[in-house]
C-alpha cells in the first residue's frame, strides 16, 4: 500500500511536461489528505492501547487550524 503523499507524487508525475492548474493541485492534495488522515488513524489504533480515540489523538496532533 502506498501512503497518500507517494500517491500524490504519482499523480502529478502523470503530467511531467504538461502545464496544470494550480486548482487541480490543490483539489488532489485534499483528496490525499483525507487519505492520509485515515492512514494515520489505522497507524493509531492499530499500534498503540491509549485511553485517547483516534480522531481526539490526530486532532491534537496534527490538526493546524487550531
């Protein structure tokens, strides 16, 4: 399984050479970040026994519009 940052590098190595909007950019990169935001929450609760649920523990780590 690729992580969704490697998923985003294919998809812009797809157009190598072509000249993409910077709004298609950026609708891709959201569509990788909730990707990348379960991945990261199947890391959570698959390695760690904490009293902490997953979305409380990827809130206040790696959510930046505090």
């Amino acid at each position: 399984m690729k992580t969704a940052m490697q998923e985003l590098k294919d998809w812009a190595n797809q157009y190598k050479g072509q000249m993409i909007s910077a709004d298609q950019v950026v609708l891709q990169a959201h569509k990788f970040l909730e990707k990348e935001k379960e991945q990261i929450k199947t890391a959570f609760e698959s390695g760690w026994n904490w009293n902490l649920s997953s979305e409380k523990y990827y809130q206040e780590t790696y959510n930046q519009n505090k």
